[in-house]
C-alpha cells in the first residue's frame, strides 16, 4: 500500500489517548487509595492535538506511545497460549497486535574492492508500531496499514586492527501511509514479505531464504541473503522460545518469541563508496511481539499486583541479550536482566536464569533445544559479568558535547554457564568488535547492537561470533525529560547541540506545570504570566552572565 497523501490524524491519536487514560484511571494505587494517573498526560494531550501541523508526526505519535508506558497496547490484540503458534502462518506480521518486528545479525567475512579482507557485522531490524487500539480504528475508518508506522533500523560495524571499530548508521527510516508513507506486508499463505521504504524483508512462505535489502543511498546499500544450514529445512531451522518454550511471553508483556540460530549469510554490503563482497557468514534471525498490558500475571502471594505507572521498574528496566553462534554449529542464547534503582545503572554482574536461556545443537535434521535449568540453585544457570563499558551518548545523532549519556556494556564474561543434564558449565569472554554499535529507535529511545567473538575458557565447548543487544541503560528519567521538550518544543532530539555553535551551553528552562488558561494566552498574544515568568528568568541569567548573544534558550514546561 502507498498512500502518498498526508490525511488528518490527531482527532483519532486523541481519542485514542482517552480511552487510554480512562483504563488506566480505573486501577487504584493501593499506597494512596487514588486512582493511577498517566504521567504528563497534558503534554501528552498537547503534542496529539498539533499532529497534523508537526514537522516530525511519526516520531511525535512513537513517543507519545512509549510515555504510555504499560497502557501503551491498549486494546490491540494480544497472543497467547490459548491459540497455538502455527506456521507459516504466524510469521508474517499480526497488524492488530502492538511492537512486532523481525531482526537479522550477522557476523560476515569478506573481500573489499581491492581484494582486502574485511570482517563487517550487519544489523537490520524492520519494527511494526500500531498507533491506535481497534476501536479507534474502527471509528476512524483506517484500515490496518494506516494504524501502523513502520521502521527500519540498521547499523554496520567494520572491525579494525585497533579494536576501536568503526560503525556506520543508516539515516532514519519511519514509514506511515497517513502521512505519506510506504510499508508492505504478506498475509498468510504469501511468499513472506515486510517492506518499510526502501528496506525489506522477503522470502519464501517458511521465510527462508530470506533477502535482506537496505538502501540510504550512498550512505549504505545492503543485499544479503540469509538461509539455514544444511542439515536442515526452512520447516526446522527455528526455534520457539518463551515460557516453557512455548513461544509466548506472560503478563504484563505479553507476546511471542521465537529465532532461527547458525543461519548462512551471503551477499553483498556497500558502505563509505566500497562495495563488500561476502565470502562467508553467520548469524541470527528473530521475530518478537511483545506487547504492554495493563494487567498482571497471577501472583503467588494474594492481594499483591504490580501497579502500572507506580511500581514499574524505575530507573532502569533493560538487560543485556547475546547469541554466540559456535564453531561447532552449537548456539547459546541467553539475557542477563538489569532492573531496579541502581543509581547509575551499570551493575557489574547480571544473573543468568533459566526461563531465558537456550543452548541449541543440530540433530538429525532439526534443532535439539535445551532450555537451561538448574535445580541447585533454581532458577539461577551463570552469571554475566560485564568487563568493560563506554560512556556513550544518548542521543547518537548529537554533534555537540552537550548530549546526556549512558553507561553501555561493551565487554562481557560469562561464567558457570549450566544445565543440570551437562558434565561440565560453559565459561568465557564475549569481546566487542566496537567501542560504540548505538543508535536510536523510532521513538528515540537508546539500544546498542554489537558484533562480538566469543572465546571459551571452559575447554569443553567451542569459540563462535554473535551479537550482544544491550537496551534499558538510558536512565529513565533522563529519557522522559527529553521526551517531553521534543513534545513540547518541536525540536528533535540532537538538534541543540548541532545547531548551537557557540562555546556556552544552550539552556533549557523548564517552567513547570502551567494552567491551560496561561498556555492558551501565550499561544494566541504571546503574552501573559507564562511570558513574564520566561522574561524574569532571562534578566536573571543576563545579570550572572550566563547568555550570550547566540546562547540558543529552549523553554518546555515540563514538572
């Protein structure tokens, strides 16, 4: 579908956010007998009203749904275990349900232009986003494409002799046929397909061989083809993971998982005016759904529920996720969660445990799947340490030294790596290719997705190459607050520091929450209490010589 057009879409964004916040007005915080309420919603309400006039309208919509939190998926359809996985059916993409994407990684060997060897890692991932819940669309008259906004996201890591690397960003991709987008999808019983601009995915009906296509000019062109070994078939190359690896997620994230590991890797790669052909590769292919709920999952202890907005994990909620691809054409895929207050987010040792952890070996024409388990020390099976880390921006477009950053983990060591059948724990060191692989989602959030070699030290198992995924490391507040200037501002993330080329510092003045009545009255006469407030605290700035003549001051009125 290609709907070049722009069509008006705030009324229905804004409909949509009230149903929202009337689900989640229903639920009572038990601390204070109060109904929960969605943070900012205001601003929330503000940037849906001025949809239709924004420069920016699909990364406006994505943020606004990522600061819904939990309620962020409301009424769209969900998976579950009461309706099996079936395939091929189930992989292509459910446009009813929420995030869903398909990821390809890959570690690849090739030959440059002059003959040159060149070890490149290729990332890829095309992200479905539906905007709306069913009942807004309906009312809207959309049809399925329309209540989606698509992404691609993609990153190239050159290994150096240095170690340091070198990593190339594709420009960003956001496609939404409401606003002049262009996306494409297969429906079950198709050849698989998902085209999100000029990227895509396409395949047969089981999706493998899979061609991987990107093209952002003469930045990157990529044309790789992706297939499973030969031992065995497009049927048996995947594997569900999930709760019991059943292939689905629980409450309150509730969705489905599954991967194709040791996938083949052919093609070609251009980027920086180079033309790459690959000699040999390997790598990873996922699909996920992974849906917000408002709900929780039955707890053990009765009366005890994890209240939305109040309990969620505050201020980091991420983890550090890895396939190795072995020599031996074992894979180990494993997580390694970081949660919780840690006031700078970089715990230096994650638990390793069983309900995410998989070792993979090709047997007699199909995947043996061990989910790793070890009653011992239930539901602990390793631990990950991480060995060495970068303080990397947020904000991976910004060219000026202002940006706020992240602690990344950018080196790891896993150690007593088990499953109770085994004789022996796999151990050993997972080295970057990269001292940065960052780069920002459609709503501008942070994720790294790096090249790495692993290198056992347990002598009982093999060396290999994969990936290591680390997202959740931004603080989340830090995250907000950016998130709420560009709601209120305009202003994309990065875009100070590129502008600003003088040698203070722009200032951000946050007023704080302010009456409707005083918003509208700035608006409208670009006058009243709103603008003397602003007018004090520039005379205040000037008498402490804190602004210059070029010093660029940006004003959001955010708590």
């Amino acid at each position: 579908m290609n709907i070049t057009q722009s069509k008006p879409v705030s009324g229905t964004i804004l409909k949509y956010l009230e149903s929202v916040n009337t689900a989640v007005n229903k639920i009572t915080d038990p601390a204070t007998g109060e109904a929960v309420q969605i943070p900012n919603y205001e601003v929330l309400q503000r940037a849906a009203r001025g949809l239709d006039e924004s420069s920016y309208p699909s990364q406006t919509a994505l943020i606004i749904q990522r600061l819904l939190g939990r309620g962020a998926s409301f009424d769209m359809e969900t998976a579950g275990p009461e309706q099996p996985l079936s395939f091929p059916k189930d992989h292509h993409l459910h446009p009813k349900m929420g995030p869903e994407w398909h990821y390809l990684s890959c570690d690849l060997n090739t030959k440059g232009p002059n003959g040159e060897s060149q070890r490149i890692g290729v990332m890829i991932w095309l992200q479905k986003n539906r905007i709306v819940g069913t009942t807004a669309q309906t009312e809207a008259n959309w049809s399925d494409e329309e209540s989606l906004i698509c992404a691609s996201k993609v990153t190239v890591v050159m290994k150096t002799d240095n170690g340091k690397g070198r990593l190339i960003r594709r420009n960003r991709n956001l496609q939404w046929p409401l606003k002049g987008g262009h996306i494409a999808y297969s429906k079950p019983g198709e050849n698989f397909r998902f085209v999100c601009g000029p990227d895509s995915f396409s395949g047969s009906k089981n999706v493998l061989p899979l061609r991987a296509q990107v093209n952002d000019g003469d930045r990157m062109r990529l044309d790789l083809v992706a297939d499973c070994q030969d031992a065995l078939t497009p049927e048996t190359a995947f594997f569900l993971r999930g709760v019991n690896g059943c292939g689905f997620t629980e409450l309150p994230a509730p969705g489905f998982e599954y991967g194709w590991p040791q996938i083949k890797v052919s093609g070609t790669v251009m980027v920086e005016g180079k033309t790459y052909q690959v000699e040999s590769g390997l790598g990873w292919i996922d699909h996920q759904n992974l849906n917000g709920s408002l709900e929780n999952p039955p707890q053990q202890t009765p009366g005890y529920d994890s209240i939305p907005f109040v309990d969620d994990g505050q201020p980091f909620l991420g983890w550090c996720w890895m396939y190795l691809n072995l020599a031996n054409k074992d894979t180990l895929m494993t997580i390694g969660l970081n949660v919780g207050p840690n006031p700078i987010g970089l715990s230096p040792q994650l638990p390793i445990i069983s309900t995410s952890s998989y070792y993979t070996s090709i047997k007699e024409g199909k995947l043996d799947v061990t989910i790793l388990s070890n009653p011992e020390k239930p539901p602990l099976v390793g631990e990950m340490k991480i060995t060495n880390f970068q303080v990397l921006p947020t904000i991976t477009n910004a060219s000026g030294p202002y940006p706020p950053n992240a602690l990344i983990p950018n080196g790891w060591t896993l150690t007593n790596v088990k499953d109770h059948s085994w004789a022996h724990a796999l151990a050993g060191n997972v080295t970057a290719w990269s001292d940065d692989a960052t780069f920002n989602a459609e709503d501008w959030s942070l994720a790294s997705e790096m090249p790495v070699d692993f290198t056992d030290t347990s002598g009982q198992f093999a060396n290999g190459t994969g990936y290591a995924e680390v997202i959740g490391y931004e603080n989340s507040f830090s995250f907000q607050q950016r998130a709420l200037v560009f709601l209120e501002t305009g202003v994309l993330p990065g875009a100070i520091p590129e502008v600003s080329l003088a040698a203070t510092k722009p200032i951000l003045v946050k007023l704080g929450k302010k009456p409707r009545s005083h918003i509208t009255q700035l608006r409208e006469n670009f006058d009243g209490p709103i603008m003397d407030k602003i007018s004090d605290i520039l005379k205040g700035l000037e008498a402490e010589g804190k602004v210059e003549d070029d010093t660029q001051i940006v004003i959001a009125m955010v708590k």
